[in-house]
C-alpha cells in the first residue's frame, strides 16, 4: 500500500500528517471493513457480493449510521500505514480526523492523523553494566514435586462405590449434545468419556448439574453455550478449551441458537490409583530410564534447563533496569496516563481470566487504593525509562534495525507463530511498533553480552553455574 503523506510540524513533538488515499485503496479498504462490521450486525458476509454488502449493513442500520462508521473505521485503520511508511517513531496512538467529505467508493480520500514524535533522552552514561542474579538450580523438593506429577499422567482408574455425584469425583460418562434443530455437536459427543466432575468441559452451569446425579443414571442438560456476538473473555469463557470449534460450529448457521441439550448417561463412579514411584514403575513406564535415580536426574536436567531460560529472561529485565538507573529525563503526563490505561487493561484481562476482579485483587493484597495506584504509577515509571534507555543506548552505539532483528522480534512475541502474528502486523499497517521492539531487544542483548554478571546462591554466594 501507497499513501500520499505530507507532514506539518506543530511543535511540542507534534506531527501532522495529511493523507490521501487512492481511490483504488478506499474500494479495498471499503470491502475489508464492510466484512467485519457485518459480524456484529448479524449479516453473514460470505452470503452477499461486495456492493450488495454494503446495501444488507445499511438496511441494518441506516445510511448515517453506517456513512459515519466506516468514515471513522478507514482513518483509523489507514493511520497506521501512513506512520509505518514515513518510518515515525511514535509514541500513543494517532489521533485522527475525517476528511471533510465521507468516504465514497471510487474516490480519492483525504484525511488528517496527529501524532506524537517518541522524545528523545540521553543517560548519564553508556558502558556496560554490573548484575546480580539468582544462579539456576533445581531442589530436591522440586524434583519430588515433578515425579508426583508425572505419576499422575500414569493415574488408573478403578470402579468406586455408586454414590451421587460430588464436585471432584472421577467419573466415565456417555455424553451427547445437540443444537436447536436436533443437529448433533460431534466435538461435544462422546462415549466412555473420563471426566473429572467440575473440570469445566462446558460452560453454563454443567458441572454444577452433575452434582447429585445417580450412578447409572442418565439427564438431559439445558445448556447456554456463549454467544458469537459477545467476545469470549467478556463472558468469563476465555478459557474454555472448545470455543474455537464452537464459533466454528455455531458459524455454519447464523440462526443456530446457543441453547443446547446435553444429554449424559453416568456410567461409573471411579477411584484413580496412582502408581509406586520406585525403580520397578520407572523402569516399565520409561524406555530410557533404568530407576528412579535416572529418572530423578532426567527430571533435574529438564528443570535446570527451564530454569536457566527463566534466568536468561531475569538477566534481560536487570540488565534494562539496571541501564534505566541512568535515566533522569521528565516524562510527559499524557504519556504516564496512555501507559497506565492500557496496562491496567492487561491487568484486568489476567484478573478476569482468573476470575476475578480488580476490586478483589485490591482488596486481597491490602493497603487500598491509593496504595494500588501508587505502586501502578511506579510499574508505568520503570516501563517507560526503560524503554527510553534502550532507545537512547541504541542510537548512541549507532545500531539500526535488520530482517534478522525482525524475525527475532517476532519469535520472541509469539513464538513458533512469528509468520500468522507478522502477516497480522503487515495486515494492519503496524510495523512501526516491530520497528521499536527490534531495536530495543538489540540494545538490550548488548547489554547482556557486555554486562560483569554474578549468580547467587540461596545463601547468597556467588557461584560458577557452569558447575550445576
């Protein structure tokens, strides 16, 4: 993609940038848009040719409704493309504007993005620093703790005493759910299926109607599966393990209700028995393993190399922290609260995938309110020095950013999907932010390859941790 960009400086570090879209691009971006406001307004795109789209949003919800809608949604989604494309290293988001005439097919758009230039710090100096971090290891308790849970994975179960159901019990059940229309689920059918009654295989209350029910006998559950025009997390389900195959499922027909019928059938309550961790178990359950000694160090080299990757990202974080020590510029208001909003947002998506809330959280940990705003507006404060340390060590060491710091970048946001998460990046014209994160994990890995590092003990000792 093109755009036409010029750019106004405004002052205070502030850009304008007025940019013209080809009307080839608007027809394009048109279509992108048109598809995903049809989701939400109950219109199955696939079902529509791309004018007559438009027309099925716009009987939906009205010519003004719609004209302003998509006239916001281009300059928000176009902005990005024009920051990545003048290669502006910008901080918050662009604060756009419509043009003075809407969004048409077939025509040249021009609209207008006000962003704010990323502020440039020196540090006090620039030479390598001096850390102190947790030697890795692994305890004796650690690895008990391991084979407890691998005796788990080689759990059996037996038939156990035929009583009512209790939250906790082990039970193999036939299970069968259907839609509205008598339609079997096929993801949410099985036979001789082991279940932990409260392990939350389906949301809306189907644990809590397990409990009570008879050996042998069987129920049909009415049950109410999320609904698709609702974000998953949003309804306390981000971590139901089949909403992929739900939303799939539930897609094929947008008039497939979320009310299903379940019908189980108890075939037994079970006991599961753990086996012996001794030498004879080890030796039949692990073709590699002679005993439980083998097994035990097999178990310690796998945690020690966990734990030596954990420590890899501790020395990364101390080594910015530590650079950070250096950092004495002023940091704008504007900036402190743009940061906060949206780490309190990240805050309270982990709460919620918790179930909790961020009430709760405050409440639990003590000391109120002020307390939790204080410490927040500390976690911003080193958040922001940090990454404006990088940027200053980058620039004074001259370093600029290559494919190879991209594809790293990448890896390490989401490994082993770097290709789906940068075509999404691409896709929306964000690159810009890649850019930034590139080249502060260069400068930090400097940091970390020139820095005098000392590894403690639990005493406190400094140790050689080639020795574990």
């Amino acid at each position: 993609m093109t755009l036409s960009v010029n750019q106004e400086d405004l002052g205070n570090g502030r850009t304008e940038l007025t940019i013209t879209v080809s009307a080839d691009q608007v027809d394009k971006t048109i279509r992108l848009l048109n598809i995903q406001m049809a989701r939400p307004n109950g219109i199955v795109a696939s079902t529509y040719g791309p004018d007559d789209l438009a027309m099925a949003i716009i009987t939906k919800i009205g010519l003004e409704r719609y004209q302003s809608t998509l006239d916001k949604q281009v300059t928000e989604y176009l902005a990005p493309f024009a920051v990545t494309q003048e290669k502006l290293s910008i901080i918050m988001e662009p604060q756009v504007k419509a043009g003075q005439t809407g969004v048409t097919p077939g025509q040249d758009y021009t609209f207008t993005a006000t962003v704010t230039l990323k502020p440039q710090y020196e540090l006090s100096s620039y030479g390598p620093v001096g850390l102190q971090v947790p030697a890795p290891a692994v305890s004796e308790a650690e690895i008990d703790e391991q084979l407890k849970l691998l005796a788990e994975d080689y759990a059996t179960y037996e038939k156990d005493e035929a009583r009512p159901l209790q939250m906790g019990d082990f039970i193999l059940m036939n299970i069968q759910t259907v839609d509205y229309t008598g339609t079997e689920i096929p993801f949410l059918t099985a036979e001789n299926m082991q279940y932990t009654v409260g392990e939350g295989y389906l949301p809306g209350g189907f644990d809590e109607q397990l409990v009570g029910l008879a050996v042998g006998a069987q129920k049909c559950l009415q049950i109410v599966l999320p609904d698709l025009a609702s974000e998953p997390a949003a309804d306390g389900l981000a971590d139901w393990e089949e909403w992929e195959d739900w939303e799939e499922w539930a897609l094929d027909d947008p008039e497939r209700s979320t009310q299903v019928s379940v019908t189980v059938q108890v075939l037994e309550r079970q006991k599961r028995i753990l086996p012996e961790v001794d030498d004879l178990w080890v030796a039949q359950a692990f073709a590699d393993c002679n005993c439980l000694l083998d097994l035990r160090e097999k178990v310690r080299a796998a945690g020690l190399a966990a734990r030596q990757n954990e420590v890899c990202e501790l020395v990364r974080y101390a080594a910015a922290a530590e650079l950070a020590k250096r950092f004495s510029g002023n940091i704008a208001d504007d900036l402190l609260r743009f940061t906060r909003d949206g780490l309190l947002v990240q805050i309270e998506m982990g709460l919620l995938q918790q179930g909790r809330t961020l009430d709760d959280f405050i409440e639990q940990e003590g000391g109120g309110q002020e307390q939790f705003d204080r410490q927040l507006m500390g976690q911003v404060r080193e958040i922001l020095a940090q990454g404006f340390s990088l940027d200053a060590l980058a620039r004074h060491l001259g370093m600029s950013v290559e494919p190879a710091d991209l594809d790293e970048a990448f890896r390490k946001m989401a490994p082993g999907q770097e290709k789906r998460v940068r075509q999404e990046f691409t896709d929306t014209g964000r690159m810009y932010m890649i850019y930034e994160d590139a080249l502060r994990n260069k400068a930090n890995q400097w940091l970390v390859d020139t820095a005098t590092i000392e590894y403690l003990d639990a005493d406190g000792r400094v140790v050689d941790v080639l020795a574990n």
